[in-house]
C-alpha cells in the first residue's frame, strides 16, 4: 500500500492566490494567459499493487478537503437593527442579532454528497456555542470521511489475536490547516506551503486501506509527525516524532521526542512504554536522543541472530542535524542496546565519534601470553583523561583536530605568566608529558584510516580502497604548477596532485624552515635543519619547545590493529527492510536537499577464520591455507619472530592463502615495502636476507564485507606456532661437491703417477747398482752418482728417439692399415659387412694389443728371472 504523502500536482490556481490590478481580474482566462501551476500539495489517497509495484489500483482516491475536526467555522453573520429616530437627548434603540456560523470554505458548500469530490460527504458541522449548547452549522459543508491530507504520518499492518484479517492503522502526521476567515467562509488554501497542524488522531481499515474508521482524534501522546509505527510482539508501538506549535511551515517552532508508546488493544489503549529505558533526572527515557525521520524495522528470529526477534531503530534527525546510530531491542523486559556500546563484539570499534577512553593500547598475544583473548591496555590514568576533558576533548575526532597550543598545553607548556605549578602534568606512569603526543599521532591516523569508511560508499578491495570512479583531474601546466596558476583544482582521494612534483624549488616540496615551525602540530618530528637548536622548537609566545625524544609506542602498528566503524553515514527519512534474513538500509536524506539511493545490510556474526594447510615445524615449509565461515571474506596476516619477541610483518592483506618463504630472503618487509620499493631496492642491494631458522608466530584474521573482524587467536585454529628451518643450499652443495671430487680425483691421479715414478726410479737404481758393482769387479772407477745422472739423461734422451722412431713406424703402419682398408671397401660394397668387419678388426686390434702387454709383461718377468740368476751366479 502507499498512502498519502507529499505530491506535485498540476492544478489550476484558484483567482484569490493571483496577484493583479485593483479592479480588473488579475488572470484571464485565454489563451494568452496561463492559472496553471505544478503546486506542492498533500494527499491521502490509498494505492494497492499485487504484483510486487508491477501495476497499482486505485483502492480509495482519498480527498480535498480536511476531516470533520478540522473544518474552520466562518465569524458569526451579525445584523444590527436601530429603532425610531428620537429628539435630542433620546436613547437610540439597538438590537443585535447573531446567526449560526457557516462552516469551512466558500468552495466547499455543498447541497449533497454528490457535490463532493472522492471521499467526502456533506453535512452540516456540529459545534458548541457560548452559551454551552449543541449547535448546528449554518449550511453544509464537504466533509473527508476518512484522515487528512498529510505527510510524515506511519502507516504499520498488525493482526489482532484471534483476527482472521489485519488491520491497518494510519497515526499523526503534518496537515495543513486553514486559519482565516474572508467575511462568512473560512479562506486560504490548503496545500502543503499553508499552516502545518501536528496531528495526534489514529485511523484503522479493515479492508485493506479502502475504507476508513477513526479509533480516536486525540491520541495521549502529543501531535507529532516523521514518527514511527512498527508491528512488534503483538502489539503496536509508536516512537519518537516531531511536534511543536500549529504555525506556517517552516517558520513554526518545533520540538522532538524520545518516547515509545504501546497500543496493547484495538482502540484508544495507548500506553508510554518505559521498561528498558534510562533513568535521568528528568525522568525515565530512552537511551536514544530525540529525533525524527529515523526508521525501525523487526528482525525475524534466524540462526544469525540466535533465533530471537529483535527490533531495530536506525538514524534520524534531530535540532543539531543528521544521525547515524543503531539501537536494538528484544522488548519489555530488556535495554536497548546501542551499535557498538559495551558488551558488544564490536564495542572496541572505533571512529572520529568515539570516545578519547576507548582508545587503546592493542596488545596482542605473542609466545608469552597465552590467554587467546586480544589484551587492551589503557593510555591513560583517571586523572590524564580528567586533563583532556578540560581542555574541551571527548572524542578521538576532537584529540585529532586539537591546535597546537592545546597540544602543548596538555604537554605542560604555556605562557610565560602561568606558574610551574598551574601547568598541565601528564602522569608519569602513562610515559610523561610525551604521551599525550602518541595518542594525537594516533588520532590523526585513525581518523584519516576511519573517514573513508564512514562517509565514502563504494571502495575496491586490494586497491588501497580508492573510490572506484574517482580520477585525477590534472591540469594543462602539469604536475608542480605554481597554487596561483591551477585552474582546476587536480585532486584525487584528497591529494592535491598540483603539490607533487620534482622540482626542488616546488614550495610546497621544500618549505622553509619559518614555514616548517610555524605549521608545527607540537608532536610531529621536524627535520633536521641549521637554524633550528635540535631537537628544540622555537614558538611564538611560548618559547623554546623540545621535541618528542622517544615514541613509547609504534603508532604504525596501533593504526594497524584498531577497527574502524563501518555503517550507513547519518540520514533521515530513509527506509530500513527485513529481508534475506538481513535488515537492509536504502536510500535517505544526509543534507536537506541531499538525497542517497545507497544501500546497506547489518551484519553483527563476527568472522571465524581457520587455518586449512598449515608448515611443519622444524622443516622448510612456508605455506599456508585458509578459510572464513563468512562468504566474501578477505583476511589480514601478521608474523611475530617469538625468539627476539619483534614483529617481523605488520597486517598485510592476503586471499585464501599466503607463502612466508621470505623469511629466507627477506626483501620485502611488511605491507608497503617490497621488491618495487626504495625499502626493499635498499634491502636487496645490501644483502638484506630473512631472519633465517627459529621460532615464528603467524597470526590470520578474516575481515568480512560489513568491516568485522575476528575476535580472538586460538592457537592451531587463527594462530600458528612453528620452527622454521631453511633448506640447505642444495645447488651450492652439488656444485662444491662435484669440485671436490673432482679435485680428489685428480689429486688421486697425481699420487698414483707419483708412486709410480718413485717405483721406477727405485728400479733404476737397482739396475745401475748393479752395473756399478760389475765395473768395479772389472777395475772400473767411475762414481756411481754420476753413472746414475748420465744414465737418467741418456734414457730420456733415447726414450725421446725411441718414441720419434716408434711414431714414424705407427705412422707407415697406419697408411698400410688405410691401404687395405680402402682395398677391401672397394671389393665390398655392403655397408652392414663392412661395419661388422670393422667391429671384428678392432676387436682384433684389443686383443693383439692384450697379447703385445702379456708378451711384454712375460719379457720383463723372464729378464728379471735372468738377472736374479746371474746375481745368484755372481754371489756362488
């Protein structure tokens, strides 16, 4: 069903709103003149589609005039009757007469229904008159049989128990009222630029928005529209709205609720609903701030929620602007829950909004600490969070765009004339006055990390979540173009792309040192440059500032563990829908005249993500598998080095499976260095290989598409210890190796030749010991040593002339071989049978060259023989 609203409609313009001359018409009716105008108007008419807004049915056209309470009377008619005249000094007889006033506008007087349009009837309007009695209405009038025409009313269906039908109920809403009077009519026009009237009745069909009764015009609960109606535990409710004083739109004053009322029964049983509210001094009220324009919607009982029904109130707006929260409630008996709030698995969930105290230390588990829950460490004391409050921060988004006077203030340095012991002192405990430097550090960054997600819509995963349609728009001069000569502004992702650049006299590459301290945030590490007293800062009014010495913390990291908000950004008048067992947000206001046609599911099942293939310890595996029980899921990895407690690889984005292997080689190290960039080129140039073998801690968390994360490491499930051993250099081993052997074997080969020239010069020392002995037995006196050298040089020499010879007879055998060779080729022309002769003659050859060696070798046994005689002769 669609019912009523706010509609343009192309009517003809009444003669009394034209403006003209004093006696002539203001509009005349030809063809030269138009009264035609598309005028903003109300209407109550009831549509009905059964074919999922394929086609629609007129069910009831609705009306143009307002309801019976709502028709203006017109000034009583008077008649004044004066009697006779008299003399002087003679009383004037006057008679005043007063009729019954006539009812609603000129326009709108009628004869009998058929002189109404859609769903009215004439009647003559009852009213009540000074003197207390039922009168009446001089006339008759049209009269809506069913609500106004309005907008910003609620519509909801509910079934009664023990109903075969449901009933549809129509509540509150913004009416226009007509609020004077031309002579005996009440007059101006009716549509939606006219007086506004807060409306407070409740209407019901029970044919399914044909026809309509009216339960009660004055509901206990204050006129109100941009409230809601919502069907929930067999009864219907009613929350929140926007009232105030009838006046003329938008000049009227206004106020918003925060209240829930129950309608128990079918009638005027309503009932203000304070069960699971907060108690506050004034009075017991939500936990939500008053609004308007929000939505609410019942979520179904489904295994994602437990199998339990719970109702859900989204956004809204308020005096101050457009909200963005989400509260739910499982009914009377149970506190609304706040998105987020303590309690919560996302209660640690952070964005600009959040409070200073939720930011925090996350710690989590490595080798020591066992306990699979992520630890959170306070940053500050009661009494550094009391120091924050006063200088006016509540919110991580307030720490991060605090100036630099409040940052040094909060780090104990003021002006001159404030005493030592007035001063600012962070607590010692938390890291001194230095501390208050890390949190604003890491606001900045959480801000910048969290904004994209808050309030951008569309991002592509891997691809750093830039805006998928987003481009740089560069401009004609390029890159590095002076700020004056941009024309357009080149901006992408806000980075102005104008600043970047080469050039060395770019300002904004190379600002000056008076730049630099003036634009000082107070924490920020400046460089190091001559004219500045390092590591102090020279600020006006203040003095000399000292840098922050030591980072306590690594806010890198920090950034790197906190999880950002991720939800619709504040609207109002969207729609919010039960459906796919998921509750849907579409569309909405976020500005006055901004609309959104985004649209977003609520997802609170946080991600399980499991470990599928995991390395051996002590081998050289490095692989890993894994798996979400969420579709869409991507995950994050880190390694933790448990042998020098360091981490060795921040949160760095992976799918489904991820290689370690360079813990061996080391090149690229976390999430923004590889191969590619200065870091990893750097690294690869030096040498720079992975920590080796030892022992190692991998930590997976899957992140799925509504931003949650994983809320525990469960060792063997999300987190995985093991030793890791490199392989050996298998290639380098075979190659030294095989140089080993082969040194050794030509090592070996040298030995053998060695021994074996020892052997023979043994040998020839014997036979010239031999010799000598004989010449001495026959008178010869020559030295042996001389003998042995003259017989060593003349048998080099004649081994010398005996290889020269022996290569000539070779040389005369081998062409004698060829001869007959040649001989028996040209006598055979079988290829086989010379191929196999071949064969056979060398076959001959090897053994000939056998017989030659056994013949040589029985030669040299029998001189030995010979000569071993002839001694035994010699000594007989």
């Amino acid at each position: 069903l669609v019912m009523g609203g706010r509609a343009r409609e192309h009517r003809r313009m009444p003669m009394d709103r034209n403006v003209g001359g004093i006696t002539t018409r203001p509009m005349q009716n030809d063809k030269f003149y138009s009264a035609w105008r598309e005028a903003s108007v109300l209407k109550n008419d009831v549509w009905s589609s059964t074919d999922e807004g394929g086609s629609w049915t007129l069910l009831n056209p609705g009306c143009v005039v307002p309801q019976e309470d709502m028709v203006l009377s017109g000034k009583p008619y008077v008649t004044t009757r004066i009697g006779s005249n008299g003399g002087p000094g003679e009383k004037v007889n006057q008679h005043t007469v007063k009729h019954s006033p006539y009812f609603g506008a000129e326009q709108d007087q009628c004869d009998s229904t058929y002189d109404c349009w859609g769903d009215a009837q004439c009647q003559s309007i009852p009213y009540t008159d000074e003197a207390g009695q039922t009168q009446q209405s001089r006339g008759q009038t049209c009269v809506c049989n069913m609500w106004s025409p309005r907008e910003h009313h609620a519509a909801v269906a509910h079934g009664w128990a023990g109903d075969a039908f449901e009933t549809v109920y129509v509540a509150g809403g913004y009416a226009s009222k007509r609020q004077r009077n031309c002579g005996d009519f009440a007059c101006g026009d009716i549509d939606a630029a006219s007086y506004r009237m807060y409306m407070r009745d409740v209407w019901k069909s029970i044919d399914g928005g044909v026809s309509w009764s009216v339960v009660t015009l004055e509901a206990p609960w204050e006129g109100r529209g941009g409230h809601t109606l919502v069907s929930f535990l067999g009864s219907v409710w009613l929350f929140n709205g926007q009232g105030g004083e009838m006046g003329q739109h938008p000049d009227q004053s206004v106020g918003y609720f925060a209240e829930q009322w129950r309608l128990e029964a079918d009638g005027n049983g309503w009932t203000k609903e304070l069960r699971g509210f907060t108690k506050s001094e004034n009075g017991t009220v939500p936990g939500w701030s008053p609004r308007f324009g929000h939505s609410v919607v019942v979520e179904q009982p489904n295994a994602a929620n437990s199998e339990v029904t719970r109702l859900y109130l989204l956004g809204g707006r308020d005096g101050d602007g457009f909200l963005s929260d989400c509260w739910a409630w499982r009914g009377p008996g149970y506190d609304w829950v706040k998105d987020y709030s303590a309690g919560t698995p996302q209660e640690y969930y952070l964005d600009r909004d959040s409070k200073i105290q939720h930011l925090k230390n996350v710690v989590p588990n490595d080798n020591k600490w066992k306990n699979s829950k992520i630890r959170r460490e306070n940053f500050t004391t009661v009494e550094d969070l009391a120091l924050l409050h006063s200088v006016g921060i509540e919110t991580v988004g307030d720490l991060a765009d605090a100036d630099r006077r409040t940052i040094l203030k909060l780090r104990g340095f003021d002006l001159p004339q404030v005493p030592e012991e007035d001063r600012l002192r962070w607590s010692a405990e938390k890291g001194g006055r230095d501390a208050v430097c890390f949190m604003y550090i890491l606001a900045k960054n959480l801000v910048s990390k969290c904004h994209d997600l808050s309030h951008e819509l569309v991002y592509v995963d891997g691809e750093r979540q830039l805006p998928r349609n987003n481009r740089p728009l560069f401009n004609a001069k390029g890159l590095g173009a002076p700020a004056d000569d941009l024309g357009t502004i080149s901006e992408w992702h806000g980075v102005d792309y104008a600043k970047l650049g080469d050039d060395d006299a770019n300002p904004y590459l190379s600002p000056s040192i008076e730049e630099q301290i003036e634009s000082w945030d107070g924490c920020s590490e400046l460089p190091r440059v001559p004219t500045v007293t390092w590591p102090d800062v020279d600020v006006n009014s203040i003095g000399d500032v000292p840098q922050v010495a030591e980072w306590r913390y690594d806010w890198t990291q920090q950034v790197m563990e906190i999880t950002c908000k991720q939800g619709p950004f504040p609207r109002a008048f969207h729609t919010s829908v039960y459906f796919g067992q998921q509750i849907w947000v579409i569309g909405g206001k976020h500005e006055v005249d901004s609309h959104n046609n985004d649209l977003w599911y609520r997802d609170s099942v946080m991600p399980l993500s499991t470990l599928n293939t995991m390395p051996k310890t002590g081998t050289s595996e490095t692989f890993f598998e894994f798996k979400s029980n969420k579709e869409g899921s991507f995950y994050r990895y880190r390694v933790f080095y448990g042998d020098k407690i360091r981490q060795l690889r921040g949160w760095s984005k992976a799918f489904r499976q991820e290689d370690v292997g360079w813990l061996k080689d080391f090149n690229d190290v976390g999430e923004d260095s590889n191969i590619h960039t200065p870091l990893g080129k750097r690294q690869q140039e030096v040498g720079n290989e992975g920590p080796g073998s030892g022992n190692f801690i991998f930590y997976l968390r899957a992140v799925d598409p509504a931003g949650n994360e994983d809320l525990r490491y469960d060792e063997g499930r999300n987190m995985y210890t093991w030793r890791y051993n490199p392989d050996p250099p298998y290639v380098l081993i075979g190659i030294i190796f095989l140089a080993l052997f082969v040194t050794g074997c030509y090592v070996g080969y040298s030995y053998h030749k060695y021994l074996r020239a020892l052997a023979l010069e043994r040998y020839a020392i014997k036979r010239i010991r031999r010799k000598f002995k004989g010449m001495m037995a026959e008178g010869g006196g020559k030295d042996a040593k001389e003998m042995y050298k003259k017989a060593k040089k003349g048998g080099k020499k004649g081994k010398k002339k005996k290889k020269g010879k022996k290569g000539k007879k070779d040389k005369k055998k081998k062409k004698g071989k060829d001869k007959k060779k040649d001989k028996k080729k040209d006598k055979k022309k079988d290829k086989k049978k010379e191929k196999k002769k071949d064969k056979k003659e060398k076959k001959a050859k090897k053994e000939k060259k056998k017989e030659k060696g056994e013949k040589k070798e029985k030669k040299e046994k029998k001189e030995k023989k010979e000569e071993g005689d002839k001694k035994e002769k010699k000594v007989k």
